[in-house]
C-alpha cells in the first residue's frame, strides 16, 4: 500500500444502485472481498462464507470464487449484490 504524506488520509469512496426493493445497494470492484449474507443451496455455499470478486456480469451482478486456505477453489457462483456484503479490513473515518 502506497504510504501517505502527513496529514492526508485514505478515503474509500463506494459506488451504490438501488435494488429491487429500492434500497442502496453498494456496487463492487474485481477483488473485492465479500461474505454471503444467507445460505444458497444450490452453491453449497453458507451464511458467511468468504469470497472475492472475480468478474462483472452486469450491474448488481458478480461472478465470485470461493477458496480454501491453501488456495484451492471450492465455489464459482454468480451473485447478485444483495446476496453478498463487501468486507472491508481499513478503518473507515465516519467523521468526514
């Protein structure tokens, strides 16, 4: 990560589209860390599994791959952005 001059602060700025139901939804980026939100079955996938985000299909829509610790892929699943929530492991400056 590139070091920062004094006084300067990183800031993440995260891209949103409403969902169906109208409600802000954050847009994701390749790489992007992510967790699924509920169990889906039919991905042998869980609540809270951790995965990251390989391709974009379409707005809201995210191919991403689930790997075990060695780095093994166990999971490729596309999904939809309110089946999954970004992980983020900066801290995040709410009093800008």
């Amino acid at each position: 990560m590139e070091k920062l001059r004094p006084g300067l602060r990183l800031v993440y700025v995260l891209m949103y589209h409403r969902g169906e139901g109208g409600n802000l939804i954050p847009e994701l980026e390749i790489l992007s860390v992510v967790a699924v939100l509920d169990d889906i079955p039919a991905s042998c996938l869980l609540r809270g599994q951790v995965g990251t985000v390989v391709d974009i299909w379409a707005q809201g829509v995210y191919e991403v791959e689930f790997c075990d610790p060695d780095g093994k892929t166990y999971a490729m699943a596309a999904l939809r952005a309110d089946q999954v929530m970004p992980l983020r492991y900066m801290p995040v400056d709410r009093a800008a």
